[in-house]
C-alpha cells in the first residue's frame, strides 16, 4: 500500500530522494523553508564535480602537526574559528583520527567508492528524465599541479584511489596547455581523470528535479521541521512551525541542519559545518575548458553555464556566524593568478561571492540508513565534500529503505549510530 513520507530538505540530496521514492510509488510531501536549490542550501553554490574518484577523506595521515599553524592562520585553506574551538573539538579530534592512518583513509575509500562509482551516469539518467540533462557534463575532471613532485607528494591518496579501482592519465606540461590554453604556465604537470563528470548549474539542476517531483504529484510544503512525533516506534508526523504533517515515514534531508532532526529519531551524529565559499566571475576571459583543482591554492576552477566559479576553502564556525568575505578575496585573487587573461581590476558588477555550508562528519562519511528510534525514518545527511556526486546512489538507497527493500550496497560504514 502507498506510504505517506515526508522528505525533509530539497537540496541536491532530498531532491534526488524525492524522486526515487515517487518511482516507487509512495505518496511524497517535500518540506523546504526556502526555494530548492536557493542560496540557502549547499548544494546552490558548490564546485559541480561529479567526481566519482573523490573518495579520500578530507584529514590526512599528521593532520594533527598542522593543527597550530591552521588555527594561527585564519585565512588558510583549512581554518577553525577561535570562538567555535571549543565546540568544535570532539568532531576536530574525530576528524584528525579519521585520516591518521592508511588503513583508515582506504576504509573511508573502499565505502565512498561503492557510493560513488558510477555516478556522471546515475546523475546523467535521472538529469535526461527531468529534461536537464544538457547540464551534465562527462568530460572528466583535471588536477593541476605546478610540478610531477607535487603530485607525487600526493601519491598515499593518489595509490588509494588506484587500489579501488580508479585510472587517471597523466599529462605532461605541453600536453596539459595544448588542452587548456587560459591557465597559467606555472603548471607544469595534470591528472585527468576520464570517468568523472561535472553540472553546470547545480542550483538549477535541483529545481529542475524538485519541478520533476511536482510534476509527478509530489505535495510542496513551504515550512521548517523542527521535530518527529515517534511513538510506540512507529513515526505519527513531522512536527513544523506551522503544525504537524501526519505521515507513515520520512527522510531527514536537511544538510547542515539535519543534526537536531536525528536526535528527535534517536542519533547523537557528529555533524559540523565545514564552510566553504565561491566567486563566479561572469564573461570570463580566460577559463578552465575541463574543470580543474589546483593544487597549490587548493581550489575547484569550473566554467558554468553562468560565468567562471572559482569555489574552496574550508571553515569551521557556528552554523549562522556571518561569512569572512576575506575568504572569497582569496579565491579571487587565486582565480586571477590561475588565469592571466582575466583582468586585474576585474569589474565589481561581474564579481558574484558566496557562502555556503557543506554537511559534514568527521570521517568523510555520509548518513544514510534507519534511525534507531523507528525505521520509518531514513537519513540521507552528512556528504560533506561529495554531497552532489553522491546524492544520486543516496536517492536510490534512500527509496529503498522506505520501500523496505535490501539496499544495493552495504550501508555499514554509512550507519549513523557509528558516533554513539
Ligand atoms: C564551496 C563548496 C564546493 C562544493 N563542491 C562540491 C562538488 O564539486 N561536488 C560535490 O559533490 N559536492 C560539493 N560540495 C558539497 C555539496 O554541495 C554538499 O555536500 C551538498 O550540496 C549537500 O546537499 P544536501 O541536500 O544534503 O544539503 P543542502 O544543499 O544544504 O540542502 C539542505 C536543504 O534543507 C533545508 N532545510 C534545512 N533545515 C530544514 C528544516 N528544519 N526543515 C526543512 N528543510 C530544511 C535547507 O533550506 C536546504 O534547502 C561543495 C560544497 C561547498 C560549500
């Protein structure tokens, strides 16, 4: 019999939930505050990789000698609010734990890879059904590195990636320019890897699906969740701002802000936001023809549909702390040394910033599988870095776990109760 479930959350994650569960053919509420795929979701302003490869967490093997120097920098790369330490510590020192040893970081590989492995394709099936798919992308993704030592200082990720199954190829300093003639010749060295894909509007890619879901007869709830009423084990409603919505299950989407919602089903996660920021330079002179990450300034360049987005950077703070426009000042000025073509006194009508907050738990691994009060909840939270290539394999697991079938792949690693 068709189910009543509630799909908390349209980013790129709750959208791609919605869908699957609609094939199924339950009955789907989608219940967002804001516009899906707004400013207010990550999955807006995100770097469009669909990188099928990115299954390397995000701490690595002596993080932890680092740990001063990023705190004493607070426009690194990677860098921690001094008022939000304290807060933050229990999920830093679980971070740094994550990525300390080889055997940790192939594990946290081995799990991300069975989640991501065909991804460009999921993506790109379920874009042409939603008639976007001329917004994603399989050309694969580039990393461009200033020298082959650079890279090879890389390599314990890089061998990791080879041993789950990933091939790349590598591109000399003449064959990378003749590919992309707009970067900067201190480049000197390139990986492509051919089996990734990139979108290249995410923002509209998510309206696109959540228009699909309407379409299909999924109800819209313009409101906020603020708990579950579960009881004798079973789920009765989401609670909202404006009252109840009965319901026989639902799926907690909500990205960064899913954290209270599991707690109401049961699950103490460790959940933080890592921000991060982006600049979209529109009419760019000069722009990556395959996306690109460099190494060295430690960013994502990807041409959109809209302009040239130079996105990156990694901030822990409060949740609602203000955004440190510094942040995307270093991105710009990134982009601009990237790509000489671009002129230095870019006009400010071009310049578009932006901030936004990635889900993110400390192992670089997602949420996704019953709560523990009641298996009419579902998690679909906590992609960090790989929520948009990821959520496409997410929404199938997630219609899965409402239909009560076995899920296709092992979802283990992804269990929420790994933080109690
Ligand atoms: C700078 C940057 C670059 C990135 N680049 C990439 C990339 O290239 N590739 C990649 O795969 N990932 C990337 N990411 C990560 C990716 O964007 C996120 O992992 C992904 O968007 C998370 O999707 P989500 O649906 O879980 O959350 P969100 O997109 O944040 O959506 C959550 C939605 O839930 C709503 N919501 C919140 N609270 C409630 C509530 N109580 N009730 C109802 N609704 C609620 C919000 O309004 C929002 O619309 C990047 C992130 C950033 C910041």
């Amino acid at each position: 019999m068709a189910r009543d479930v509630v799909v908390i959350g349209a980013g790129i994650v709750g959208a791609m939930s919605a869908i699957h569960i609609l094939h199924g053919g339950d009955r789907v509420t989608i219940l967002e505050p804001e516009e899906p795929g707004g400013e207010q979701s990550a999955s807006y302003g995100n770097s469009g990789w669909l990188s099928s490869h990115s299954v390397i967490p995000p701490s690595e093997p002596g993080l932890w000698r680092k740990v001063p120097g990023l705190l004493l920098d607070p426009l690194g790369p990677l860098a921690v609010r001094p008022a939000y330490l304290a807060q933050a510590l229990p999920w830093l020192l679980r971070y740094i734990a994550s990525g300390a040893t080889r055997e940790r970081i192939e594990a946290t590989a081995r799990a991300l890879r069975t989640l991501l492995i065909d991804a460009p394709a999921l993506h790109h099936d379920v874009a042409a059904e939603a008639s976007c798919g001329h917004l994603i992308k399989t050309t694969g993704l580039l990393h461009v590195f200033p020298t082959r030592n650079a890279f090879v200082a890389t390599s314990l990720g890089w061998d990791v990636r080879r041993d789950v199954g990933i091939a790349w190829q590598e591109l000399s300093a003449d064959e990378l320019h003749a590919r992309e003639p707009s970067l900067d010749r201190r480049y000197q060295f390139g990986v492509l890897v051919e089996e990734a894909g990139h979108c290249q509007n995410p923002g509209a890619y998510v309206a696109a699906l959540i228009a699909q879901a309407y379409s299909r007869g999924a109800v819209k709830n313009v409101g906020r969740a603020t708990g579950l009423r579960i009881e004798s084990g079973r789920l009765r409603a989401v609670r909202t701002q404006a009252g109840e919505i009965e319901c026989d299950a639902a799926v907690i989407a909500a990205g960064a802000r899913s954290k209270k919602l599991a707690a109401s089903a049961g699950d103490h996660v460790s959940l933080e936001t890592e921000r991060g920021y982006h600049v979209m330079i529109s009419r760019p002179e000069g722009a990556p023809v395959t996306p690109m990450m460099a190494s060295d300034c430690k960013l994502v360049a990807t041409r959109m549909q809209d302009g040239l987005r130079v996105g990156g950077q990694v901030e822990i703070a409060a949740i609602d702390a203000a955004p440190n426009w510094k942040r995307a000042d270093i991105l710009r000025a990134h982009a601009l040394s990237m790509f000489p073509e671009l002129p230095r006194d870019l006009d400010a009508s071009r310049i578009r910033y932006w901030m936004g907050r990635r889900p993110s738990t400390p192992d670089g691994l997602p949420c996704i599988g019953y709560a523990s009060a009641t298996r009419d909840v579902v998690y679909a939270f906590g992609h960090g870095h790989v929520g948009l290539v990821g959520s496409a394999r997410t929404g199938r697991l997630v219609a899965q776990l409402v239909a009560g079938k076995a899920p296709e792949i092992a979802l283990e690693p992804f269990d929420a109760r790994r933080f109690h």
